[in-house]
C-alpha cells in the first residue's frame, strides 16, 4: 500500500470520531431546547445532577489515590526496564478518558430526564421516548466519540516516534503495541471502580428504598414519602450511566488493542503488519457510522409515533436498530477487509461476520430469558402467589440456564473464528482471526449504549413523576418507557459479558505470546505441573471471591438503608419531618468507597503473586480459569437479576401493586439486584483486567519467578 493510503487508514479512526463527536453535541442541543417542566421536576431533577456529581467527585478522589500508586509502581517498572516511558502517560490518559466518558454521561442523563416526564405528561409516550432516545443516543456517540479518537491517537503518536528513527519496523511495531496494552490497563482501572463502585451504590440504595418503601410501608414506586427514593434515582445514573460507560468503553478499546497485538504477531516482518495492526480501529470506525444511521432511522420511526405508540412497537423498533447496526457493520467489515488486506485475507471477513451474529444472538438469548413476554419470567411471576421463596429459587434457576445458550455461542464463534481464518495452518492468524470477531462484536456498542443508557433515563423520569405527583397517566406513560428501557438494557448487558469473553480470550493469547508459550510441546509440558491445577483452580475461585465481597458491601450497605429508612418513613407519616434524602446519599457513598478498596489492591496484586509463586504457567491458567468461571457467572447474574426485576414489574403492570404476591416479587428483585446490577458486570472488568496486568507484569513475573525459584 501506498504511503499516502496508509496515511488515510490512520487517519479513519479521527473521521469517525469527529462524525460521532458532532452529531452527539447536535443532539444534545436538541435535548436542551426541550422544556425541563414544571419548579418541581427542576427541583428533582436537580437534586439527583447533584447526589451524582457528589459521587463521583468522591469516587475520582479514592481513585486518584490509586493511580498514584499504580503510576509509582509502573514507573518503577520504567526505572528497572521492564516498561517503556510512554506507558506511563498511556496509562494516565487510559484512566482520564474512561473518568470522563463516565462523568459526560451522568450529566446528560441528569439534565434530561425531567425533559422526558414533562413530554410524558403534555405529548404522550411518543415524544417521551424520542427525548430518551435521543438523549441516550448523544451519550452512545460520544463514547464512540473517545474510543476511536484515544485508540487512534495513542497508535498514530506511538507510531511516529518508534518509527522516526527505527531501522527496524518491527521492533518499532512492538514498542506500539506492547505500549498500547498499558493504555489498556488504565481504562480498565477506572471502569473497575466506576462500574463496581457504582453498583454497590445504586443497588444498596434501591434495596433499603424498595423494601421498606413497598413491603414494609405499603408505599407506590418512587412515593415522594419515601426519602431514599432520590438516592435511588441517583444510582441509577452514577451504576447504569456512568459506570456502565467505562465499562463499555474499556471492553471496546481492550477489544481494539488485544486485536492489534496480536494482528503485530500474525502479520509480523510482512508488507501488511502495519495494515494489520490499523485494521481493528477501522472496523470500529465503520460500527460508529452504521450506528448514527441505525439511530437516524429510529428517530424518524419514533417522531411519527404519537399517542399510537405502545411497548410493542417501540420495543420493536429499538430491535430493528439493533439489526440495522448488524447489517451495517457486516457490509462496512468487508469493505475495510478488502480494501486494508486485500482479498488474500479476505477469510478474516467471515471471523468478524461470527462476531457480529454472536453477539446478535446473545442479545436474543438475554432478551428471551428476562422479557416478560417469555416463559422464564412469566413463571417467575406466577410463583409470586407461593411467597418469595419461590420467586427467589425459580429467578436463580432460570439464571444458571440461561449461561447455557451464550456459553455455546461463545464457543461456537470462537472456533469458527479460528479456523476460518486459517488457524489450523497458521496459529497466530487463527488468533487474529477470534479478535477481529471481538472487535467487530463491540463495533455495536454505540448503539447497544444507546439503548442501555435509554433505560436509566427512563426510570429517572418515572421517579420525578412519582415524587412531584403527577397525574397516575403520567407515571404509566414513563413506565412503559421503563418496560422498553429495561428489555434494551437487557440486551446491552448480554452483548458486552458475551465480548468480554472474546476479548478475555484474546487478550489472554496476547499473554500466551508474550511469553512465548504458542510452542504445543511446551504447553504440553507445563500442562504436566501441578503449579497449573493451582493456577487453575485460584482463577476458578476467584471471581467468586469478588462476588462475595461486592454482594456483602451492598448488603451492609443496604442493611444501614433500611434503617435510615425505617425511622425517617415513620416520622414523615406521622408529620414530624420532610425527610433527609441527603443522609441516604452520605451512607451509600461511603459504603461504596470502603466496598471497592479490598477488590481494588486484589485485582492488579493476584496476576503477580500467582506470576512470582506459580510462574508464566500458572498465570496461563490464573487467566483461563478466571475467564470460564467469571463468564459463567456473569451471564447467570445478569438474567437471574434480570428476570426477577421483570416478574416484579409484570405483576405492576398486571395492577397487583400491594398484593401478597408483588410483595414476594419485590423480595425476589431484592435479591436480584446486586446479581444484575453490581457482581454481574464486574465480572466483564475482572476478567479482562487479570488479562491485561498480567501482559504488563509477564517480563518482571518471568525475572522474578526465575530468581526466586533459581531457574
């Protein structure tokens, strides 16, 4: 290829992003000419902008705290020669984006979700969705927006300054990519933190608020009686908007850059090597644009609905986009094959069309097993009027099945993948081949945040119906915004934890070749060590311990909720007081704080105990058992959580509110909720970071496990 055609591949990923960047910023325009509502809806609306922003100014500075160490322990690393210098401002600038994507994501859904509920009472459920929309729709494109713009940057600098003075192409290439993965390491840092962070906050919150709202004190959903219910909405943003944003964008970015490793090993010393490397971030650019288009033509669907619109019809709508975006990026995934490999590779075209269905289906699988619509949760349901025993036990079992179908997606893509392009002749190119159909399953993910950040929105403005006593028609119209929203939510979720599994996966072989473990005589030999069953069995264990610590930090949590809540509900029915919403804020983010301290130092100090006791070997298998075990638990948290939360709603829906069975519903979304919404999508972080510190930490593991052990 030409010099000046290698310019402008490297130049495509800023394109999207100026593309992404411009149309988020015209779309938050038209956001705020609409109307905020009444004093009242500002007030609500303002109090929840603020409990957010107070969060997340507090969770920056423990996370800060972090980074300076890290910062410390990577610059010792520099010191010793085990890093290059420019990890260091790759790391920092990893963390940056990933804090701020996260903030910019909290403020718009902040700032729109009175504009929904007071569409929702003067225009109906049409223009309501289209607010939501389009809000959430700004969000989705500016995370693409950082993605492709900091993914393109850091290759393009990196690339420049190996290569100005390098006679050596490749060696130059492996500075970028090796660097590269260290960027990697900072996003996944701050997504840890603000996702895991976030959950124990949001879900501490709406437990105490739920359960002495609705069960104890027979109170409706959001009562403005309820004081804990502003800390309620305020989880919803900093968890499902914030935190779910730096997840998103460290799964798309890690996808990017394990790709580009390992494209580096597979074309490496040929004519392509570069092309290779680029060609990740094209393929992502190409699934930012058929997202804006997929969201063009659902606004234009959606603007004609009026008071014709129905769950149904916007629920399918918002489906059809999905497909719209598949279809998009398929054609735009051979354009960039064709043109950036040429049709010699054009077999990698077929890896990347497995990803893309892969994670198509999961979204199906996710949607069939938390839908009402479906017999997992209608069942759920229905064994409300048993008491909440069965709920609970039915919502677990339907959870744990339902890992089943996207376990065998996952495996089916991961081997068609490899051997459609070429891996049982040329290994490496098979592994290339399964992380282009990670990268081009994450190429989605502005439109899956869309409709995920959508949700959120729509559950705010059902909060400030409830809280400023709207009319009752008020609060059905946002709640079947909160029905849509919560199927699309859904269906993020499932796309992201079946991607995190791939991208694990690649970043996993990344480690492997690192190492240089890709000889089979060797893995045969060090499969013989029992250092690897110990390996093995540490990863296996490991995400269950994160599990008990995040779930016990919202149980604490939640246990000083309910009686802040007790004692603050009785007062305001008896007239003695207006309530404290501050005091719900206060307990949750302190307990959120002190939650993520523990798994914090585990997650980056296992990788290089395991390195320096167990060796190269049992890191390989640290990383397998932790992807199997994390990836399991993450698809039966998730839909377990999923179809309780659901059943409970069905039976709202249904008009069973103060019944016995939506009081055992309630105990079972209870229960759910930290499944869901804290340990589930924890596990995507976990098991790409143990991937990512471990590559980082492979050169320092194998000198010091040597010395130690005299090899």
């Amino acid at each position: 290829m030409s010099s000046s055609g290698l310019l402008f591949l490297r130049i495509i990923p800023f394109i999207g992003s100026a593309i992404s960047l411009i149309l988020a910023i015209v779309f938050a325009s038209l956001i705020r000419k609409k109307s905020r509502g009444t004093d009242r809806m500002k007030e609500i609306s303002d109090a929840i902008f603020a409990g957010s922003r107070a969060y997340l100014n507090q969770q920056a500075k423990v996370m800060f705290i972090f980074f300076v160490v890290l910062l410390a322990l990577f610059g010792l690393m520099v010191y010793f020669g085990y890093l290059k210098w420019p990890s260091l401002p790759a790391f920092a600038t990893g963390m940056g984006f990933s804090l701020l994507i996260g903030y910019i994501g909290m403020w718009i859904s902040t700032t729109s979700n009175s504009r929904v509920t007071y569409a929702a009472k003067e225009k109906g459920l049409g223009e309501a969705m289209n607010i939501a929309f389009t809000a959430a729709a700004s969000s989705g494109l500016l995370l693409g927006t950082v993605a492709l713009f900091d993914t393109g940057f850091w290759f393009n600098i990196l690339y420049w300054y190996y290569g100005r003075a390098s006679v050596n192409p490749v060696e130059s290439m492996q500075n970028v990519v090796n660097i590269l993965i260290t960027f990697t390491i900072g996003a996944s840092f701050a997504a840890f933190f603000m996702r895991t962070g976030g959950g124990i906050y949001t879900k501490a919150a709406d437990m105490g608020a739920d359960y002495v709202g609705k069960v104890e004190s027979g109170l409706a959903e959001d009562d403005y009686r309820n004081p804990a219910t502003i800390a309620d909405n305020v989880g919803d943003n900093v968890g499902d908007v914030g935190g779910m944003k730096a997840d998103s964008l460290e799964s798309w970015v890690g996808a990017i850059i394990a790709t580009e490793f390992l494209g580096f090993l597979a074309f490496k010393g040929t004519q392509l090597m570069v092309n290779s490397v680029i060609l990740p971030m094209v393929i992502s650019a190409g699934g930012a644009l058929a997202s804006i288009i997929a969201i063009f033509i659902i606004k234009l669907v959606v603007s004609r609905y009026k008071e014709n619109a129905t769950v149904s019809k916007l629920t399918a709508t918002t489906l059809a986009g999905l497909l719209i975006t598949v279809i998009g990026i398929i054609g735009l995934s051979f354009l960039s094959i064709r043109y950036v490999l040429g049709l010699a590779n054009i077999r990698l075209f077929f890896a990347s069309l497995g990803g893309v269905l892969a994670g198509f289906l999961i979204g199906l699988f996710t949607l069939l097993y938390t839908d009402s619509r479906y017999r997992p949760t209608r069942n759920i349901s229905e064994s409300a009027k048993s008491g909440p025993a069965t709920v609970v036990v039915n919502g677990l079992a339907y959870g744990m099945e339902s890992a089943l179908l996207p376990a065998l997606t996952v495996i089916a893509v991961m081997l068609f993948s490899f051997f459609i392009s070429g891996g049982s002749s040329d290994f490496k190119m098979g592994l290339y081949g399964v992380s282009l159909a990670a990268v081009a399953m994450l190429s989605v993910t502005p439109f899956a945040i869309t409709i995920d950040v959508y949700g959120p929105i729509a559950d705010n403005s059902g909060g400030i119906a409830s809280m400023t006593e709207q009319p009752p028609i008020v609060r059905k119209t946002t709640d079947k915004l909160d029905a849509v929203g919560n199927t699309t939510a859904a269906i993020g979720k499932g796309i992201l934890i079946g991607s995190a599994a791939i991208t694990a996966l690649a970043l996993g072989q990344a480690y492997f070749s690192k190492i240089e473990l890709l000889n089979v005589n060797v893995i045969i030999d060090i499969m013989r060590d029992p250092k690897i069953l110990a390996g093995l069995f540490t990863g296996v264990m490991l995400p269950f311990l994160f599990t008990s610590l995040l779930i016990g930090a919202v149980g604490r949590a939640a246990d000083k909720v309910v009686i802040e809540a007790r004692k603050q509900i009785k007062d305001i029915l008896a007239g003695k007081s207006k309530g404290d919403p501050k005091a719900f804020i206060t307990i949750v983010t302190r307990a959120a704080q002190r939650g993520i301290i523990a798994p914090g130092i585990m997650i980056f100090v296992i990788p290089v105990v395991v390195g320096i006791l167990l060796g190269p070997g049992g890191v390989v298998a640290l990383i397998i058992g932790t992807l199997l075990s994390g990836f399991a638990q993450a698809i039966f948290m998730a839909n377990a959580g999923g179809a309780m939360d659901n059943a409970k709603k069905k039976i709202e829906e249904e008009g069973r509110s103060g019944t016995s069975e939506h009081a055992a519903s309630v105990v079972g979304d209870t229960v759910g909720d930290p499944l869901k919404d804290t340990a589930g999508p924890s596990m995507n972080i976990l098991i790409k970071l143990i991937s990512v510190v471990a590559i980082e930490t492979a050169v320092l593991i194998a000198d010091l496990y040597g010395k130690l052990w005299h090899f």
